[in-house]
C-alpha cells in the first residue's frame, strides 16, 4: 500500500517577521518557499511530481529554482509501496539543505572583510530550518482519508516534541539587533573603531557588510540582509519603507505634465549630491539600464520626505548645516511643483488567509480530490501576483496556498484586498465546506491590512497588520484595518466583505468631495466616550441627546474648502443611520481610516490643468 508523506519546514512566522528593512522581509519570505520548492523537487523526482498533493503544481518547472511560484512550508506526497517514506523524506531534506547552502554561499560571498566571522556563520544558517516528516500507511484501496487524519495527527505530535540540540556558534559577544536570537558574527572591533583614526567609515561599513554603524547582525540576517534572487527587478535593493509610502506621489506624477517638474528634481538630487550624499546607496537596484519612473529615475522614494534628509545628511563626514537647509528647500520646491505640500508618510501591509480550509479539506476525501483542491490553490497562487503587482502597483513578499503577504499603494490596497478575496471564492468555488450541498458555503478570505508610519521598526509594522488578520479571522470572511499615526493609539475597523468595504469606499469618497466636516469624527468619538458607564434609563436619555448632537456635527457646513458646502440630505441620512446602527465610536473610527485613504487618494490624482496645488 502507498504512504502519505507530510513535510514541514520550520519556523516560518518568527523566521519573515525577524525583519529591520523591507528587504530583509522579502528575502526571508522568497528563502522559505525557495527551500520548500527544492524539497517538494527532490521527493517529486524520486516518486513521480504525479504524487505530489501539496503545492498543487501543474507543471514540474514550476519547482524550479528561481521561479515565480511560492510553495508554502508543508509539502504532502503519496509515496508508492515500493518506496521508503524516510529515505523519501531524507531525500527532500538533502534537496533543501543543498538549496539553502547555495543561497547562503552567493550572500556570504558578496561580504568582503576581515571582520566577518564565517564559520560562525555558516553554523547558525546550517541550524536554522527544523525539517519534520511523518508518514501513515494507506491501509485499504479507499484508505488515502484515514491516512491523511493519521499522519496530521502524527505531525502534531511531532511537533509537540522540539528537539534542543548544542548549538556551536554560542559566544559572549552581542546579539543580533534584528532579533536577538542568535549571537553577532562581525567582530566587536569592526564597531569599536568606526569613524576613528584606521578604522572604517560608517558609509565603508555599510558598503562591506550591509550593516549600519551600531547595527550588530548574525549569520542569518546577513543572508537576508546580502542574498540575491535571479531574475528579479530587485536583484540588489528592495524597496525601503519610505518608498512605500511615497507610492502615491509617484502615481501622481506619472501623468502630471510640467516642464519645469524635471529640472526641480535635477536640481534637488544635485544639491544632495553637493552636500556629501553618496547618490548610489539611493538607488533602488545596483545595475544598469534598470529605471524604476520616468522622472525619479532608480533613485529609492524615501528621498521625498524632509524627515529623511536629516537622517542622510548625520551619514556625512563633517557635514555642512547649510547644505541640509539648502537640500529641504530644494525639496519644498519640488514638492510645490508636484502639487504636494507635505506627502502622507504612511505605507501599507496586507497579509490575507483562507477561511474555513480545514472542512474544505477534511471534504477531501480521495487523493484526486485533495490534488485537485490543491492545484486550485495553486492556481489562485499564481493569480495573487498579476493582482498585487500587475492591477494594483503593489510588491507581492509571498503568496503560498491560501496565505499572502504584499506591500501595496495606499490608495489601492482596499481595492486590492477585495479583489483578491473575490479571486479566491472563485477558485474554491468547487469545495464547498458543508456536507449539505444546498447551502453552497465555499472557502472565503479574511485580509488584515496594518497602516504605519514609514520610519517606524519593520517589525512593529509586520506585527500591526498580523493584529489585523488576526481581527478580520474572528468573524471570517471580513476586512480589517488598523492605523497607527503615531499620534494616539492605533484605529481598528473591521466588517463583513460586500457591506463593510462597500461603505469604507462610501466614507472615502464623502471626505474626497468634503462632505463630511472637518473635525467630525474625533468630535464623534469623544461624544461616544460620554456613554462609558452610563446604563438604564440615564443611558438611553443621553443616547438622545447624543444622536442629536451627532446630527449637528455631520450636518454643519464647510467652510474650509472654498465656497461653503452643506452636506446632502441623502449623504447625511446614510452617516445617521451608520450613527442608529453601529455604536458611535465605531462610526467615528471608520471616518477616520476613510479619512487617510482618501487623503492618499487625493496624493495620487493628478490635479486638473489649471488647478491650484
């Protein structure tokens, strides 16, 4: 009888989420499903990619190094009865630790100096991925379900059971600053003497080592930090934060017409060049003939910010004040031509999950029926990229199966997320997750989006926008977003897709046309506050009141805005309804994330020929 194999490669979520820069998340991310692929390979070539349940490809060369196709860290196979499940399995973990020697070489080999602490290195990579294979007999021609129950049950035993072997690299010396899991491998003297007489400079540190001066890193967030994929526009750099968040700018001047526009910006980067800025460490890949925009050139977003420049210009040796004034004024100028004062310096995650996968698996229950389930997820896999990438001008990290994880333009990551959501009940529209066949419930998906500030930690960002998928899960199939501006703590809003999103989008728009007053919504939500406590017939007294104070608020006029508008009585008797229906401070967080989506969305327009910025 055949054998159902399961491997799983681990960890995954604390592995992506160690990430200082965006690039290092990208890189972990491409790592993971690169050695997933190369052990699905390895076991696929000994017994036929026709035995292959999970990734669900179509064609062998989808699991080949360097290609598109993300593979997530469980791989199931049917092993046939004439094969050895454990020298299978040993057979996948061979293919994964010869892929992950070859990445981890081409990075170290990229690291030129004597402080580097190799072997140390190396060590920490090789401990790295925790490989776990169980497998269980098909003990009857119809037995493939009953195997599957075991040998799931059998993995999560396993995985109960951590093994804690001696490590070899331990040492008394710092740890990295990414995560502080594993010891530092660039000697302490490398740090101690940079900027002093003999030693290196902070610009020849980063340079030699891709670390910044007080930055200390271990052997894996060097391989994060120097690995390269082939064939990738990002071969070299990955985007920064700040580049993210500049997204909508870059949107907005891909149709703006000033002949002046360009010489603003020539003159800028000339002034940053005058003041000391090493121009090449801006650029967004290191190579040639590779433009990222027509006017921006290769050079990184980040350098549309004010609050970048200072943090460039400390990089400087002897550094001249006048010349940090002269580059904020260049940037003011360009700015002004773009039609921008001060751009939205927020980016955004978006990470999405398949919602009730284990019926529509369990549901499965033959092994043609459990490939075929997974080769639809294979599909929509493939499909995630040209909607990331391709519709909405985002940057696909990873999307293996029913999980993503993408860096898309403010502006369009609503439009996005529910694009992807609508893909993915297309796909599985075929594996309902109930036995009862009239009710035609399929898997859907929940996508959590984190907005954040572009200089604040990666880290802190990633963990934002996996509270937001962690939101949207409770009730599934939902949307959930959560904003944090630093000033204050962080808005969530979450709600069901097709009736949440919708009036997101509704929101959005009253603040782009400025029906809605300014101010409206904190004042809403400190009238929500008045309630805490209140119960009984007090409480329904000041419900009253409050509503009709509500009613004041959103009915007021606009002054702001050139001549005086007055909300319409359709648009103010939809917003009071959301105020009968929801609980006020609900409705106040709602305008408030609308709020920033349509302030981005306005940054990506271009104005009107004769338009004042």
């Amino acid at each position: 009888m055949a054998q159902l194999l399961i491997v799983t490669l681990g960890p995954i979520q604390d592995f992506i989420a160690a990430a200082r820069r965006s690039r290092d998340l990208w890189f972990g991310s491409w790592l993971l499903s690169e050695l997933s692929k190369a052990t699905a390979r390895a076991m696929a070539e000994e017994c036929g990619f026709e035995a292959l349940v999970f990734p669900g490809i179509s064609n062998p060369k989808e699991l080949q190094p360097g290609t598109l196709t993300s593979v997530a860290n469980k791989i199931v196979l049917r092993v046939p009865d004439d094969k050895d499940p454990a020298a299978v399995a040993s057979l996948g973990e061979r293919g994964m630790r010869d892929r992950l020697h070859q990445l981890r070489d081409e990075a170290f080999g990229l690291i030129h100096g004597p402080h580097f602490i190799r072997p140390r290195a190396e060590d920490q990579v090789e401990d790295l991925i925790e490989y776990v294979w169980v497998s269980a007999l098909e003990r009857s021609v119809d037995g493939y379900s009953a195997a599957r129950e075991e040998a799931e049950s059998l993995l999560a035993a396993r995985k109960n059971t951590r093994l804690w072997n001696p490590v070899s690299w331990g040492n008394q010396v710092p740890k990295s600053s990414i995560d502080g899991e594993r010891e530092s491998v660039l000697h302490e003297d490398l740090f101690d003497s940079v900027g002093k007489k003999g030693g290196l400079t902070p610009e020849q540190v980063r340079q030699r080592y891709g670390v910044g001066k007080t930055e200390r890193l271990c052997g894996v967030g060097l391989l994060k930090r120097h690995g390269t994929r082939a064939n990738s526009k990002y071969a070299h750099r990955f985007l920064s934060t700040g580049h993210l968040a500049a997204w909508p700018l870059y949107s907005r001047t891909r149709e703006l017409v000033d002949p002046e526009l360009a010489t603003a910006w020539g003159r800028y980067v000339k002034t940053l060049e005058s003041g000391g800025i090493n121009l090449r460490e801006q650029e967004i890949v290191q190579g040639d003939g590779w433009i990222h925009d027509s006017l921006f050139g290769r050079y990184d977003g980040s350098l549309l910010f004010e609050g970048r420049l200072a943090e460039l210009f400390k990089e400087v040796e002897n550094p001249d004040p006048h010349h940090l004034q002269d580059a904020k004024a260049a940037l003011a100028d360009l700015l002004k031509k773009i039609g921008v004062s001060t751009p939205l310096p927020y980016y955004a995650i978006l990470l999405a999950d398949g919602d009730h996968m284990g019926k529509a698996i369990e549901r499965q229950k033959t092994f043609e029926k459990h490939r075929d389930l997974s080769r639809q997820l294979d599909q929509f896999a493939q499909r995630v990229r040209s909607i990331v990438e391709g519709d909405h001008g985002g940057e696909l990290i990873y999307s293996g199966g029913d999980d993503i994880l993408a860096f898309v333009p403010l502006h369009r990551v609503i439009s996005c997320a529910r694009k992807l959501a609508a893909e993915f009940q297309k796909q599985l529209a075929g594996f309902p997750i109930h036995e009862d066949e009239e009710k035609r419930e399929v898997p859907t998906l929940s996508a959590g989006i984190g907005v954040s500030h572009f200089m604040d930690p990666m880290g802190g960002a990633l963990r934002l926008a996996r509270k937001a998928e962690a939101l949207a899960k409770v009730e599934r199939n939902s949307l959930a977003v959560i904003v944090d501006k630093r000033s204050g703590p962080p808005v969530s809003v979450v709600g069901k897709w097709g009736f949440f999103d919708v009036r997101l989008d509704a929101y959005v728009e009253m603040h782009q046309k400025d029906w809605v007053p300014d101010g409206a919504a904190y004042e809403l939500r400190e009238l929500a506050r008045l309630l805490d406590g209140s119960e009984g017939a007090a409480r329904t007294s000041l419900e009253e009141l409050i509503g009709k104070e509500a009613e004041r608020i959103l009915g007021r006029k606009q002054p702001q805005h050139g001549a005086e508008k007055e909300i319409g009585e359709e648009v103010l008797n939809s917003l009071l309804a959301d105020v009968k229906d929801l609980p006020l401070s609900e409705v106040a967080d709602r305008l408030i994330v609308a709020r920033l989506f349509a302030q981005a969305g306005e940054e990506a327009k271009s104005p009107q020929i004769g338009e004042q910025p």
